[in-house]
C-alpha cells in the first residue's frame, strides 16, 4: 500500500490536550483533506500551493488555541505586495481559502524577506484581535511556522512551539497537518528542560507525515511522551464553503439603488462565481426586481 492510500484512511481531525502538570498545552491536526480540497479549489501549484496549505493548516491551529468557537483568518501577503494568501478558519470545522495573484500557477510569491502575515480573530463581543509580523522564508527563518510562533508571542503573549507542513508530489497533495506546544504559566524548571531538548531533538514534521501513517493522536502521544496528560477536545475537520444564493443576494442587497437598477438594466440573468469554492450561480433578473422592493 502506498503512502498516499495509507494517509487517504485517516480522517482530518484536531485534537487539544494539556499535561496534567499545567506545564504545556499542545494541539495536533492531521488536515490533509482540507488543504487538498482548498488547494483544488484555487488551483494553487508548486511552492504557492505548499505555502497556501501551511496557511490553512496554520490557521486551524490558532483558532483551536485562542478561539475553538469564532473564526479565525491568516493572510500571507507577499514580498512584491502584489498577491496574498488568505486561509478562513471556522468554528464549525471548515475551512477554505483563497490564492488572489498570478503565482496560482506555481511561481513563489514569498521567496526571501519581505512577506508578512496578519491573523485575524474574531473576540466574544465581535471586534477582532489582529497582528501583523514578517515572514521569512530563508531556511534557517522557518517560514510560516516562525511566523506563527512570531505572531502567538508578540500579539498573544504566548511562547510556543509551532510547526506545520505540506507535503506534495507534483501537483498532488500527499499529506498535511501541524502541531503547537504552548507554554504555560505553571511550566517548572524540570519540565521545561525536558520539553526544550525533546523538541529540540523531535523529527521534522515532514518526515513524520511523509511515513504515511501519522494521526493527531500519535503526535500528541509523541510530543508528551512521558508526561501525564488530559485530552481536553476533538473535533473534526473539513475543507467546504460557506457560500449560497441567500449570501449572494444578502451582498447584493447592500448596493445603492441605482447600482441595482444597473444591473437590471439589459434584464438577463447575474452570473456570479464564488472566489472561495468557483461555485457559479445565477441571478434572475426577478429576483433584482424584489430587491429593488424591499429597498
């Protein structure tokens, strides 16, 4: 059986767990399902579609650490400023994306210094927390994993380890996921040292994906390895989009008038193409007409 067939079993899928010390939380996701359903969606290849799937998996990992029940959104801005990346995490498990320059078909958009990445979150009263930090691709720099661990410490004031991947072959995704450990305020001296020399000598996640058989579960048994710990949540995960016709409509509504009543100018049908899932949907020239109504 090959790798691909064997990681094609496992269900996307992220878990939350602490020790039971208050020393470390860490959270694991396997996702590649979702990132290969966002990378088809966008038709993302080469090095953009393996920075686009560690957004996306990035993105999930933040929600699961500061907000299990908002959203969350990551936006990978590049060097030339020319093009972004955008990965939409949602409470509900799904998550989509979007690829929003020419480098969709496989030029890097982010190679050297100079991209930066915002998270997003949405708080309990409905403002957003956002920080901005600069992201470095150059290898010993970490890419977007340093960037996460950047943004967690300098807008969240959380120390962390944080490490996604994606893994491909060609245009394929083979796998997919990341973890964090978070260090917390009851963290002791012992334990701290123990943590610091296992992640300090923990494989690469690449290679850990790359045998094929690698669930969140493993990972958190492998990261705590030793340590007495509590599985706090598990929840499933999935690529899909939010879109339909009453979103549509709902967006069409908040045009002025006469905006609308160019619209229904030539009385054919709005064609409209969803940017998240390339979902086509048509307007009928009625449907216009009853908005035109109700303002």
């Amino acid at each position: 059986m090959s790798e691909r067939n064997v990681t094609n079993q496992q269900a996307d899928k992220v878990i939350r767990a602490m020790t039971n010390d208050g020393a470390f939380r860490v959270i694991t996701a396997l996702t590649t399902e979702t990132v290969r359903g966002a990378i088809a969606s966008q038709g993302a290849k080469g090095a953009v579609a393996g920075r686009f799937g560690e957004l996306v998996t990035g993105a999930i990992l933040i929600r699961e650490a500061m907000s299990p029940s908002l959203r969350v959104q990551g936006i990978l801005k590049g060097a030339s400023g020319k093009g972004s990346i955008v990965a939409d995490a949602h409470p509900d498990g799904t998550n989509r994306g979007l690829v929003g320059f020419s480098g969709a078909t496989g030029e890097d958009m982010a190679s050297g210094k100079g991209a930066l990445l915002k998270m997003m979150r949405t708080m309990p009263n409905g403002s957003l927390h956002q920080g901005i930090v600069e992201v470095s691709f150059e290898a010993q720099d970490g890419g977007i994993s340093g960037a996460l661990m950047a943004y967690m410490q300098h807008s969240e004031q959380i120390v962390s380890t944080i490490a996604v991947a994606t893994l491909l072959e060609g245009d394929e995704v083979v796998a997919a996921g990341g973890y964090i450990v978070e260090l917390l305020p009851e963290v002791e001296r012992g334990p701290l040292m123990i943590m610091t020399q296992r992640l300090e000598d923990f494989p690469k996640l690449d290679d850990l994906l790359r045998k094929g058989d690698l669930t969140p579960n493993a990972l958190i048994e492998d990261l705590l390895y030793g340590m007495p710990y509590t599985l706090l949540a598990e929840s499933d995960l999935r690529y899909a989009c939010h879109c339909s016709e009453l979103r549509v409509l709902s967006s069409l509504a908040t045009l002025p008038r006469a905006d609308i009543e160019d619209l229904l100018r030539d009385n054919k049908i709005l064609e409209i193409t969803c940017d998240y899932c390339r979902k086509e949907y048509g307007i009928q020239p009625s449907q216009l007409q009853a908005l035109l109504m109700a303002s």
